[in-house]
C-alpha cells in the first residue's frame, strides 16, 4: 500500500544540491570581483609609484607641483586605502575614486603622465 509520503531526506538532498548549485556561480562571482579588485590598487600603486618617480626625475626642470596635485596625489593614496580595507566587494566605489583621480593627473598634468602612461602601457 502507498502513503505518497517520500520522506524528509528527499527535501533535504534537494535542498543542499539547489543550494551547491547556487553556489558555483557565485564562487565566480567574489573570485572575479577579487581579481578585479586586486588589479585595480596594483595599477594604482603602480600608477602613484611611476608618478614619484617621473616627480624626482623631472625635478631640474621647471614642472609646476600646485596644491592640487599634491591633494590629488593624497587623495589616490586614501582611497587606495579604504578599498584595501574594505575588500572587493565594498571598496569597489573607492578604487573607481582612485582611479578618477588617476585620470585627472593624467588630463591636467600631461607633461608629468606623459612617461608615467608610456611606461604603464609597456608593462
């Protein structure tokens, strides 16, 4: 005789498979995200590093350093900060900010990125 009933294991492996087949796609997810996160502050570390160095270098000649750049320049390094506090998820907003502030430098000093952009597209 048949009850109809196919007991609780059935529910609970179909719950734990529904929930590791949820779980793959979002394994892709944080690991893309992290990857994402860690090239952007290595661009930007490298970016704040080449531009220190084209600074020192170029410090013969009559280069302007106003305010702004050094702010801008401060700016980078504090947001590079908090998205490295925050992780890939929640310092998303702060490394777009560094990154803005990346191309800033680059639009209104193009004298100085000049060879910090040459120099990042080589490597």
């Amino acid at each position: 005789m048949e009850t109809g009933y196919t007991g609780w294991g059935f529910y609970l492996i179909s719950a734990v498979l529904g929930f590791n087949l949820m779980c793959i796609p979002l394994w892709f997810l944080v690991g893309n995200l992290r990857r994402t996160h860690e090239f952007g502050l290595k661009q930007l570390e490298t970016f704040l590093h080449l531009l220190e160095k084209e600074r020192s270098k170029n410090r013969h000649k009559d280069v302007r350093y106003d305010p702004e750049l050094v702010w801008l320049i401060d700016e980078i390094k504090a947001q590079s900060e908090k998205a490295l506090g925050l992780g890939p998820l929640w310092g998303r907003k702060h490394t777009s900010m560094a990154q803005m502030s990346m191309h800033i430098i680059s639009e209104r000093y193009p004298e100085l990125a000049e060879g910090v952009n040459d120099a990042m597209q080589r490597s």
